[in-house]
C-alpha cells in the first residue's frame, strides 16, 4: 500500500564519553576532586623528592670531604705518594685514585668485605675526566682548602656503579680523586618514590568510593527535583482533565540549601500550573456545555426554518428570485443542521460518551462508505484495496463509518475533478488494524499539517480548488476524537501527488 508511514531509521549513539559536557554532574565532581589529589600528590611528591635528595646529598657530600681530606693528608703527605687507599677510616666503597700527569697511577676501591678491588681501563678514563677542585697545600691542616672555598663534586657511572666524585690537588702535583657509592641514595629515594605512589594510589582509591558516595547522597535531592520534573514533562497537559498531584519531596525542597530552593521552586511552580490546568478545565467544560446546550437548542429553530421553507415553497406562488431565495436559505439551514450535528458529535466524545462497541467488518464497510461517495462525487475516480478474507475489529459501527465519510468527503471536497482516491484495509504491522484513504491531490500545505485536526481547520484554495463553501471545519477533529475514543491513532502525510490518512485500530 502506498500510503503506508516508513518507520523512522535509528541513529548510532555518540559516546558520550568524548563530550563532557554530557557528563552526570556527580561524574564531574569526582573527576575533579580526584584530578586535584592527584595534582596536590604531584606536587607534594615533587617537593618530598627535591627534598630528600638534597638533605642526602649534602650528608653524602660531608661524608665525601671527609674522605677526600684523609685520602689527601694519606696520600699526598710527605712526598712518600703512597696509595690513598690505604688511609685509615676509609668505608666500604670508598674509592680513590691517584692522577699524574692525566694518567691514573694508583686506583681502587674498598669492596664491602673489606678487600681491594681494582678499576676497569675505562673507569681510569672517567676518574681523568673529574674537575679538580683545588690545591691541597697544607696536609697537616683540619680541613682542604681550594681556590673557590668548597669542593666541586660531580657524579659518575663506572663499572662498579654510579659514584660521586671529588678531585684535590696535592701540593706535589699530582692529583686525589675520591668517590663514594649513590646506591643507597638511591634506593633510599626509590623506596621513598615507591612509597608515595602507594600512598596516593591507596588515597585516590578511598577518595573515589568515599567522595562518590558523599557526592550521591549530596546530589540525591537534585536527582529528586530532576526525576519529579521528568514525570510532569511526560503528563499529556494539553488539553482534558490533568491531575498534576505529583510534587518534590519536602526532603528535597527545605528552602535553606541550595538543592531545596531548586525544589521548593518547583512545588511553587507545579502549584501554578496546577491551579491553571484547573482554571483552564473548568473554562473548558462550560465551552463544552455552553456547545452542547447551545446545539440542542439550535436543532429546534433549524427544524422550523426547513420546516416553513418547505411550506413556503409548496402553498406559495414564487417569483425566479423568490424560489433562489427559498433556495439559498434551505441550503444554508442544512450546513447549519450539519455544523450542529458535528458540535454535537464532539460534545459527545468530549464527555467521554461511551460506545456501542462490537464485531465490525471493516471490509465491507468500506466498500459500502465508497459506494456512496461514487455517487455523490462522480467526477472523481475512486478505487478500492482490501484484502480477500474478512477483515474484522471491535468498533462503534456508526462512529468508524463517520470517521469514513469524513475522511473520504474531506479528499473529494479539497482536490480538483479527476483526482485519484483509493480507500484501503488491512493488518497493521505493529498489531490490528489500519485503514487509509489515498488521494493523488496537490497536498497540504506545510502550515497546515499540524493544525490539519484541529476544530474549525481549514485547507485554502490551493488544495481544495473551491473557497471551502459548505465545510464546517470539523470532520477531521471528529475523525480523530473518533479514534483516539477506540484507542487508535490516526496519521498523516502529505506532499504534492499524495495524501494519506492512516487510522490505526487496536485488534
């Protein structure tokens, strides 16, 4: 059927992970607090780090002159040039070396049992390679004396592992190098590096489960608002009767936090729109009634005016102008008669007037609500696509036949003489029963596609082709009281060559 509505083709969900701005504002709290534990262990471990190296290195670099000023008095004294090594207090992992003439003469190092280890070809180079701090003038002295006031210390890699080094000059020449061992600096900042990642990793965990649960039950209140403002966005509020009873919870709206003032806002809100919905329903009701009323008591006086022209017109002797006088006032007492009956229809389903629902060949009805449209629009060419097995619905027979010749009287009124109109039945895909009428018209105007049902809606000349004479502007609100009264649903859609209406009926 070509006037079936295509189903909507679904769109992939973006990840929202890439758009923080799509983010739960509980998500972002506990990404920023963590992100600032993180910064501040940053910094803090920065600083410690700094810290302690420099408390270590001074410490190791006190041990150091020590070393390099008993390495020198040994060493350099006397002339003798005896192996620095030798000098007494030197620890374990000390090394020294003697250097004359950019060549290491004597060269070694205390291995932590005690004994002398010799160096590599390639640790020779290196010791060559340490800046001399100065000239060790006097052996006898307390301390080493250099030409800047303090010893030049530098570190090293060597065969044995990284060293910190100092060089003197003796008073002989030549020139002392001495080193001790950065492992147990090292290790000692690696255990403190260690132990600050620990401690912070440890610390972002608690925080995470800690601050995620103090940032629900903080944020509950504000999930309370959110969640009452999403059930009131669901109520149908316009039109009919409403019971806006739904309200934030007085947990959610103390006026003293910031949370409860968004919520009692919203009480304060939900109550206005509750007493208009009220004000706007009892406004609505006596329009229904003052309609209904005003209907029943045009029935009478429209039955006297056809009544009196009928009698006019038969004891009467007529002049031409007279008799298309009688004429025009019989015709528009009859749209009058058809406007009432409609306002009376609508009343009716606005009441919510209960239906004579039963066993309903749509089939045959069709056929038979086709049947006479042929005879009343000849110049049009009407076609029919039903099914070959019955086709059955539970149904106000008398309504589903007015929403029938509504919908097929509204496609012969508004199209030109020849146009197409194909009346057809069949299942409904997503369950029961659905009736369309097609026809090959010029279409309905954007404008009007979403006022199209509403009460007194007209189409223009650029559809119909007439000046709408003889329209009440009610047959396609009935239509849809009609339906939704049944449960169903009726659509449409329109563009220049084809309109359909579609009225889906539950099985």
């Amino acid at each position: 059927m070509s006037g079936a509505v295509g189903a909507a083709v679904g769109t992939p969900r973006p990840r929202r992970w890439r758009h923080p701005d799509t983010w739960h504002l509980r998500t972002k709290l506990v990404l920023a607090t963590m992100l600032l534990l993180v910064t501040a262990s940053s910094i803090i471990g920065t600083l410690l780090y700094a810290s302690m190296d420099s408390v270590l290195t001074r410490q190791l670099d006190s041990e150091l002159a020590a070393a390099s000023h008993r390495a020198a008095q040994f060493g350099g004294g006397g002339g003798l040039r005896m192996d620095p090594l030798d000098a007494r207090g030197q620890g374990a992992g000390t090394l020294n070396a003697r250097i004359s003439g950019g060549v290491v003469q004597i060269g070694g190092l205390i291995s932590p049992e005690g004994e002398r280890l010799e160096l590599q070809a390639f640790d020779a180079v290196t010791l060559a390679s340490v800046p001399v701090s100065g000239t060790h003038a006097d052996a006898s002295r307390s301390g080493l004396t250099d030409e800047d006031g303090g010893l030049i210390a530098v570190e090293r890699r060597l065969s044995v592992g990284d060293y910190r080094l100092v060089a003197v000059r003796t008073g002989y020449g030549d020139t002392i190098v001495t080193g001790l061992p950065l492992a147990q600096q090292q290790a000692t900042l690696g255990s403190l590096v260690a132990t600050t990642l620990l401690v912070s990793l440890a610390g972002l965990v608690l925080l995470g489960l800690v601050g995620t649960w103090i940032i629900r039950r903080t944020l509950a209140p504000l999930e309370e608002v959110s969640r009452v403002a999403g059930q009131v966005a669901q109520l149908p509020l316009d039109a009919g009767e409403v019971a806006l009873a739904v309200r934030v919870p007085p947990s959610a709206a103390h006026p003293g936090t910031d949370v409860g003032q968004v919520g009692h806002a919203l009480n304060r809100m939900l109550e206005n729109v509750a007493g208009a919905l009220e004000a706007r329903q009892a406004s609505e009701k006596r329009v229904r009634q003052f309609v209904a009323d005003a209907s029943h008591e045009l029935r009478t006086p429209l039955t006297a005016i056809r009544g009196y022209t009928d009698m006019v017109r038969l004891t009467e002797t007529l002049s031409p102008q007279g008799t298309e006088s009688i004429a025009r006032v019989e015709a528009q007492s009859r749209r009058m008669g058809r406007l009432v009956e409609d306002l009376l229809t609508l009343a009716r389903l606005d009441e919510g007037q209960a239906l004579s629902v039963r066993p309903v060949d749509v089939t045959q009805l069709v056929i038979e609500t086709v049947t006479d449209q042929k005879v009343i629009g000849p110049d049009h060419v009407w076609r029919l696509e039903l099914p070959d097995e019955p086709l059955e619905v539970r149904a106000d027979a008398q309504k589903l036949h007015q929403v029938l010749v509504n919908l097929l009287a509204n496609a012969r009124t508004h199209t030109p003489p020849g146009t197409v109109v194909t009346a057809a039945a069949g299942r409904d895909p997503r369950g029961g029963v659905v009736i369309t009428v097609t026809d090959t018209g010029p279409g309905i105007p954007d404008e009007l596609r979403t006022t199209v049902f509403s009460r007194f809606a007209r189409a223009d000349a650029a559809r119909s082709g007439t000046s709408g004479e003889g329209s009440t502007g009610l047959g396609l609100a009935i239509v849809e009281a009609i339906v939704e009264a049944h449960g169903g649903s009726v659509e449409l859609t329109s563009r220049p060559g084809q309109t359909v209406f579609a009225v889906r009926l539950p099985g």
